[in-house]
C-alpha cells in the first residue's frame, strides 16, 4: 500500500484511511456531509496525490497525443488544459484524463491513480512516433482547494491574480512560499476552485500555509466519500463505475470530448457509432421516494423487466435525494422518462433527469 506525502498529516487530524486504487487514502474526517456543505458553500482541500502524472515531449509529442486522446489537443495553448480520454482498440475508454500544455512541445498527462500502470503501458504501445515520455507519479503531489471562497481564501499566497485564471486554464508561479507550482482552475466539484500540483517535498509546506491562509474562511481538510457525492452531484463520470473498458465515450455522454477532426485510436468506429446512435445511453436519475440507489442495482421498467443497471448513485446532500447514473436502452433514455431502481426487495420509482443535479 501506497502513501501520499501528507498520510502522517491525514491520520493526526483523525482521518478515517481506506484502501484506495493501491494507497492509502483520507476517506473522510468529520462526516461527509459536514465536509460536502464545506466545498459548497466555502472552501475544502482533498489531497488527491495518487492521481497520475505523465510528461510527454519532444517535436512529436502532439501527434502522440492526437493519435491516443480522442480530444484534438491541437486546440491547446500554453496555459490551458483540455478534459479527454484514452480509446481503446474495442469501442471501450482506457482512462479519462486532463491534458495541460506547459510549453511548446511538452505536455502533462493526468491520470486515474487505479490506471497509471495501465495508460502508461497504453500510450507507450502507441509511442512509434518518437515522443518523449516520463512518468512523474511518484514524484509529484497534488491538491484540490474546492469552493466558492478559494479564491479569496488563497490569493495571499500568489503573486498571480487567481480571479483572472479562467476554468481549465492555468499558471506556473510561485504558490505558498514555493516556486513553480502549477495552479490550474480544475477540479471534480462543480463549486470552482483550484488544484496545485507541487513536489512530494514542498507539498506539507503547501497544505500548512493553505489551512492558515483559509482559516477566516472556514477550510476543512476533505476526503474522498465528499469528492465522490460532489461529483455526483454534477454527473461527472468515474472511471470504473461510470465509464470502462466497455464503455464508449458516445454512450457515456462524452462526445463533447470526441472529435472527428483528427485520426484518433478507433476514431472510425466510433464516428460511425455516432452517426448511428450508440445502443445505450448513460442516463442521470432522481428517485421520487426515499431510498439510495447504488452501483450494479438493476434498472427495470414498470413491469420489473430488466432494462438497465446503476453505475453511480448515493443520497445527494445538497438535494436530500437519491440521485444516480446509469446505462439503459436508448429507447428508454428520454427526459422525463420513468424508471425504477430495484433496492433489495422494492422497487423505488424514479424519473431521468438533465444533468447536472446540484444547479449551484
């Protein structure tokens, strides 16, 4: 089992650790709905260190990227970063990812902590075009500061104006006492924010100035139980429960970030799948009476049939609802439409809804 470099932090504030994606993880240290309303309404910070990190660069690094993202990064500028994912050979997803572009010719990869070894092999297999790659996973640290009042809470700790960082852009600047740090207006929450991305040694540093310089605005360490509700809450997809190695980024509700204007890994299978209708459809849902929806319980129609199964689900704290996501026939997948989620031996009603759930 893993650690991050703030575990030792993690456990003397009382964090509950679990297993998770090969470290060892906070999972929650107050409550998760004490933490979610935190991110909500203030500021949280998570310490998402397990993620991955991938340098690829050199003169062929953007036909690498172009030949395995299924967005075109030929639309990044320095100081932007680009939400993509990895096809694979099959119609499935190998991993979802953001891409930032540092400088010309050089890019970095993030990637699901679960998947590092597993894209890394991938997008290696793929490498016959001359690009460099280094994988940084085990050097670098990152945390998301999460919420409305982030930032406020955290200019006094930048020389940059952090208001005038625009969503899925970022700076490479000095960021509590240490230089070259990137902070980039990213995050899974839906309630805006930053994530910092800094070395294994300078990440404490980071995460102590960052408690002192939010504590007039109500910062709360969170762990991953809330970073999961919020991104519900949003209809963001997880990989492994949303989004796999069977399901195409056409189904998933992804093609915004599937773009036929480049020649990508199984870009005609896919386009063709587009222009078709893929056979099922990730669907959002509200269920009408209590009850929480969770992974792989059945979807099934009026009469009981089968017709789909959850992929995602919990009892909203914003919404005090049962919220979740699911695959079922594209038939089936209209707005409005009613459906039902079989939990244990009821059957709770349920309608599809337009994402996202928390409206803000």
């Amino acid at each position: 089992m893993k650690n991050t470099a703030l575990t030792v932090t993690h456990k003397a504030l009382g964090a509950k650790m679990i297993p998770f994606a090969g470290f060892n993880m906070p999972v929650q240290y107050e409550g998760v709905n004490i933490e979610h309303e935190t991110v909500r309404k203030a500021v949280g910070v998570f310490d998402v260190s397990h993620m991955g990190e991938f340098l690829i660069e050199g003169e062929h690094a953007l036909a690498l990227i172009q030949k395995v993202s299924s967005n075109d990064g030929s639309k990044l500028t320095i100081g932007k970063a680009q939400y993509s994912c990895l096809p694979n050979d099959d119609g499935g997803i190998v991993d979802d990812l953001i891409i930032y572009k540092l400088k010309e010719d050089q890019y970095l990869l993030v990637v699901n902590a679960s998947n590092i070894e597993k894209d890394w092999n991938w997008i290696q297999s793929k490498n016959d075009v001359g690009a460099t790659m280094r994988n940084l996973s085990d050097d670098y640290s990152l945390l998301a500061i999460q919420g409305p009042k982030a930032i406020e809470a955290m200019q006094s700790l930048t020389s940059h104006d952090l208001s005038a960082i625009k969503f899925y852009n970022f700076v490479v600047g000095d960021f509590a006492g240490i230089e070259h740090v990137i902070i980039s207006a990213t995050g899974y929450t839906g309630s805006g924010g930053f994530e910092i991305y800094c070395k294994n040694s300078e990440v404490q540093q980071v995460w102590d100035k960052v408690f002192e310089a939010g504590a007039d605005f109500g910062i709360k360490p969170v762990g991953l139980a809330a970073r999961d509700t919020l991104r519900l809450e949003m209809g963001y997809c997880l990989y492994g429960n949303d989004i796999d190695d069977t399901t195409s980024p056409i189904e998933a509700g992804l093609g915004w970030i599937t773009k036929f204007t480049k020649t990508f890994t199984n870009s005609e299978a896919l386009k063709l799948e587009k222009e078709n209708g893929p056979k099922r459809k990730l669907i959002a849902f509200e269920l009408n009476e209590r009850g929480i929806p969770r992974q792989d319980y059945e979807i099934v129609d009026d009469h009981g049939v089968k017709i789909g199964i959850v992929t995602s689900g919990t009892m909203s704290p914003s919404l005090g609802k049962g919220i979740g996501l699911g695959y079922v026939q594209t038939a089936l997948a209209g707005l409005g439409g009613k459906i039902y989620i079989q939990i244990r031996k009821k059957t709770i009603p349920a309608t599809i809804v337009k994402l996202p759930f928390y409206k803000g």
